[in-house]
C-alpha cells in the first residue's frame, strides 16, 4: 500500500461520462485506480479520453480509500474554471503528447 503523486499539471479523464458531467454541472468528479495524492486548490490542464486538451479545472478534493470491492481507488473532485479555445486546446494537446502521452504523429 503506498501513495503515487501526481505534481504534473494534467488531469485526464477516463470516461466520457465524467467529462460529459463536468461540462453539464460545472462540477464532477474522476474515479482513479490506486492510492493518489492530487494537489488539491491547483488549477490543472483535463484532458478528454481521447487525449485531447479541453478544459482548465480545479481540484478541490482527492479522496483515497479502499472501495467495497477491497480495491485501492482515488476519488478527484473537480470544478470546471473554463473551456479551451479551440487554438488553447491545439497548443496544449501537442505539449501534452510530447510530454506525456507520447510522440504525436506528423
């Protein structure tokens, strides 16, 4: 048992319903395998299943705890600040994919 931090600046959504929550309430939350510390208060770059950048939003809680399955699961609560631009959303998918996701294609 033992806690992985996340101090980059992304927040990537697994499921395209918890995006689609975000954007509906201005609120939601992300359900992470494992124990995780995320920088609650930050300010973060969310990123769509899909890899593609689309929203700024805030952290304002990150749960850990073990579910009644017996698993180890972080729940990340979030709070929409705004959207992306389209031109925004193009700059930071292509820093994103060199940097995290991996090389994007030419």
């Amino acid at each position: 048992m033992g806690f992985q931090t996340e101090f980059n600046s992304v927040c990537k959504f697994k499921s395209e319903q918890e995006l689609y929550e975000l954007f509906e309430y201005g609120r939601g939350a992300m359900l992470k395998s494992g124990f995780r510390v995320y920088p609650t208060g930050q300010k973060v770059i969310a990123y769509s299943p899909a890899n593609q950048a689309v929203a700024i939003v805030k952290i304002t809680a990150s749960i850990a705890e073990i579910n009644f399955h017996g698993q180890e699961v972080t729940k990340v609560e979030i709070e929409l600040v705004r959207k992306l631009t389209e031109q925004e959303s193009a700059v930071q998918t292509a820093l994103a994919h060199e940097m995290f996701f991996g090389e994007q294609e030419a």
